[in-house]
C-alpha cells in the first residue's frame, strides 16, 4: 500500500473524529502492551508457585524478575528495538518480534527445571521490550492530532486487559497449582500468535516513511537526543516513567507474592486483588483519561494532580495501617483509578508528542529501558525486603510517586498539535 493511499488513514481530522481502521490499527499495537502486562503478572501470579515447585531463593525470585519482561529483559529489548523501529520502519518490528515472544512462552510454559523457567522469562522480556516503543510510536503517527490521546489511551486499556485475562485464568485454575500457571502462559502464546496474523494486514508508518524519502531518517543520530529540547523531552519522559514504572512494577508483579507471603490472604485472594486494581484501571481510562486527554492543557493538570495524590495516598496507608485485606482494598481503589489520570497512559502520549519521527521509537526505547532497568535492580530486593514487613517497600513506592507527581507537574503544552507543528515549534526553542 502506497502513501498516498493510506492518506486517509493518517490525516489529522480537525474535530479529533477516529477512523474503524485507526481503532482496529491502535488495538492491533496496543497489543504489545496486553502481552507485555500479561506476561509480567502471570509471572507474579506464578512466582510462589515456581518457587516451591523449584526450591528457588529468595535471591532467584529477585533474580528471575529483574531479568524478565518487567525490567531487565524488556529494557535491553526496547534500547534494541526503538532504534530499528526508527532506522528500518514500523512494521519490521512489531510484525516479527512476536514470534519470538511466542517461542519464549512455550518454554516458560513446559518449564521442568530453573534453566528454561529463566531462559525463557529472560526472551519474553527482549520481544515485549522490542515491540511496545515501536508500536507506540506507530499508533502516536496515524493519530489525529485531537485524539491521540484518545488512542494512546485505548493501548493503555489493552495493557490493563492483559493482567485482568490473565489474573481471571489464574484465580479460575487456581486450584490445579502450577497446572494452572502453565496453561495461563499457553494464553500468552496463542494470543501472540493471533496477533501476529492480524497484524500482517497492517502497513508502514506514512509519517516515517515520509521521513525516511526525504532523508531525515539516515541523519538522525542519537546523540541528537542530547541537547537542547530533545534533551529536556527525554529527562522529563524518562522522569516520570522511572519513578512511576517502580511503583507499577512492584504492584504488578509483587502484589500477589506479597499477600500470599505475609499472611494477608491466600492465593486466589491474592489473584483477584490484583484483577481488581487491573479492572478500575480499565474503567478509568475509558471513562477519564480517553474522554479528557484531549480537551485541553487544563484538563491533563487537573487529571495529574488528581491523580498523582491518590496514588501517594494508596502506598501512604500501608505506613500507618496495618498490611490487612480492607488496606489493600483501599490500595487497590486508590491505585486503579488514580494511575489512570497519571501514569503511563500520560506518559505514552507525551513522548509521542514530544521528540520527531526520525527519534520517536529511539527516544521511548530509552525511557522505556531505562526504568526497566531500575525496576529490575529493585525487583531483586523485593521479596527479601517483603518477608521482613510491607513498611520498607510501601515508604520506598510512596517516595517515588510523590516524585514522579512532582516531575508531571511540569508538562509542556503538547494538546491538540499536530506531530508535525510540534516537531518545527520544538526545533526552533
């Protein structure tokens, strides 16, 4: 399919109105975020359950998640990935990498021994890792300029719908223990495979094959992700994803391990927690952050204050509450919706509105990675620290939301522009 035919499918409509291929395309590339989230809670859902099947440590379980699709892995897969997807197009990324993560699956799946559990988490991290910038960025370039968040916010829904699918599965086959694991990560794999066949259909990026025609794209360099706005862009996405990525990961991954190991519930309790902290996000993308995304300047402030606050009053209590069900209710009330207003679907949107098409996927893959790797540094400490008490780890995630409120607070004016009026705008401050 030729530029000038997808036209239609990537002009910036003026009153913000979205396309049936524009949403089936954004669903298609939310994808990466469904497989991404899902991969990352049923291994949470499964950590205590691998443990005891294979006499891991404490220490492994540290390791075994900094190493996967929640940190680690994923990190060394975005910095890879989002620099291809900006040298070689779009669609050479997210149409093969999910074959691999298919592979990766299966051998997470049929697991007997450390080795293939660890191998196999280890390239679920690198394919997930690869596909969500390139994706992201491929769903920020056929978005009208009116509704990108509107769209970036439907890839937010698909990476809450991935754990609830997923948590629902585990608390369902609960009862046949590590059975149920496995057949919840054969989830994975078919849904990986489904999507890999609907997204053939999918073309090339029109913004960056325009980029790549004129030349752009054999100029840009990432040391041009250095200075002046590029540079201010990246510490301010970077910012706000890292200390919000720590809280998001732990609560994640950890939730369920957390319960179950201090005593607060047993493991389906522990499952539909979770799910439920999954669901409210969905709820409150939908009903918040798509409808208000793209209203205006104001609206998105609004929504980070508001936001921000109830996620640093959901760690907060378990400060000066005790680690029982009710607290965690609360927690999960507090955190569903108010990450919503202020995480990553925020953070998905600003950081296609802020760097050019030639550093877009470049740009998300640093960001992106770089958290990962910290949450994967702190992944390695958590269960250690959890077996002592909540307190250490709860007062750890209320500082890091307090700052990345803090950071957010500083949000440039990006609503409602054209990529390509921010582009020239930010070239010349």
């Amino acid at each position: 399919m030729s530029v000038e035919t997808t036209k239609d499918t990537t002009a910036d409509a003026g009153d913000g109105a979205v396309t049936k291929q524009q949403w089936k395309w954004t669903a298609l590339a939310g994808m990466a975020s469904y497989l991404d989230a899902g991969s990352i809670v049923a291994l949470g859902s499964g950590l205590s359950l691998f443990q005891d099947s294979m006499g891991l440590s404490s220490d492994a379980v540290g390791t075994l998640t900094a190493i996967g699709p929640n940190a680690v892995g994923a990190a060394i897969g975005a910095f890879i990935g989002g620099r291809l997807g900006d040298k070689l197009g779009r669609k050479r990324i997210y149409q093969y990498d999910l074959l691999v993560y298919a592979g990766a699956m299966l051998l997470i799946a049929f697991a007997v021994n450390p080795l293939m559990l660890f191998v196999g988490t280890f390239i679920v991290g690198l394919a997930v890792g690869a596909d969500v910038p390139t994706s992201l960025a491929l769903v920020g370039e056929f978005s009208p300029a009116k509704a990108r968040g509107k769209l970036m916010g439907l890839t937010q829904v698909t990476w809450n719908l991935g754990p609830v699918v997923v948590l629902l599965l585990a608390w369902a086959l609960s009862d046949l223990g590590l059975l149920g694991i496995r057949l919840v990560f054969l989830q994975l794999f078919l849904v990986a495979l489904v999507t890999y066949a609907l997204r053939r259909g999918m073309t090339e990026s029109v913004a960056w094959k325009v980029a790549s025609q004129s030349g752009k794209v054999a100029r840009a360099r990432v040391r041009d992700l250095l200075s002046g706005p590029n540079l201010r862009a990246l510490l301010y996405t970077g910012g706000i994803y890292l200390f919000w990525n720590l809280a998001a990961g732990t609560n994640g991954i950890f939730t369920p391990y957390m319960v179950k190991t201090l005593g607060a519930g047993s493991q389906a309790t522990s499952v539909l927690l979770s799910c439920a902290s999954f669901a409210l996000a969905i709820v409150g993308t939908v009903a918040l952050y798509m409808r208000l995304a793209d209203k205006g300047h104001k609206y998105r402030k609004a929504m980070w204050i508001t936001g921000s606050v109830m996620q640093i009053a959901a760690y907060g209590l378990f400060l000066v509450l005790p680690f029982t069900i009710s607290t965690i209710i609360f927690n999960v009330v507090l955190f569903g919706i108010g990450q919503t207003m202020a995480g990553e679907g925020f953070y998905k949107t600003v950081s296609q509105e802020l760097f050019p098409t030639t550093l877009r996927g470049t740009a998300q893959g640093i960001s992106f990675g770089v958290a990962r790797v910290f949450l994967g540094i702190w992944s390695f400490f958590v269960p250690t620290l959890a077996e002592t008490g909540i307190t250490t780890v709860a007062g750890f995630l209320t500082f890091c939301l307090f700052v990345c409120g803090v950071i957010g607070m500083f949000m440039p004016n990006t609503t409602g522009k054209p990529l390509d009026r921010l582009e020239a705008e930010r070239a010349v401050a």
